[in-house]
C-alpha cells in the first residue's frame, strides 16, 4: 500500500503554554523535529495535551531532536513550548 507523506496539522506553537494538536489519530507513521535552531525544548504528548515540563506521557525535544511518530496511534499528539511562535518540523503519513 502506498502513502503520501504530508504535512501536519500545524508546525507552531503560537502561544507558549498552550498545547496544539500537530498530528490526528491513526497515522501511518510520520516525525516530529524541534530545529537545530530552537532556544527551548519542544514538548510532545501522544495521549493528551502536551505540558510545558517533561512528566507522565509529555516528554522533551532539544534542539536539533526528532521523534518517530505511532503509526496506528489512535490518540492525537500534541506539542508545547515555553516560547511563543515556537516552530517544528511535523509530516505524517
């Protein structure tokens, strides 16, 4: 089967401290990338809205990091930042 990769629901955290969705439910696979040139940590939760603070199911991205995304995930993941108009690199498929 093939797919097509795309771009996520949103690369920016307009508000810092206040979690966006960056990918639905039920990817076939995709990453999340904190830029090389981010200052501060991007925060990311599989299951519910991602904190500001690595603790329970949100963890931390430093600069330059990438994580794989769950292909099936049923739930959305989120992403947060202590900065305002904090981008990521975010593509599904």
């Amino acid at each position: 089967m093939g797919v097509t990769p795309v771009a996520g629901l949103t690369d920016t955290v307009v508000t810092g401290g206040t979690a966006v969705v960056a990918i639905g439910p039920n990817p076939n696979g995709g990453y999340i990338t904190n830029p090389a040139t981010a200052t501060t940590p991007l925060y990311v939760d599989p299951v519910g809205a991602a904190q500001t603070v690595a603790k329970g199911t949100t963890f931390a991205l430093a600069p330059g990091q990438t994580w794989t995304v769950i292909p099936g995930q049923t739930s959305s993941t989120s992403v947060n930042a202590s900065d305002d108009a904090h981008d990521f690199s975010v593509v599904v498929w």
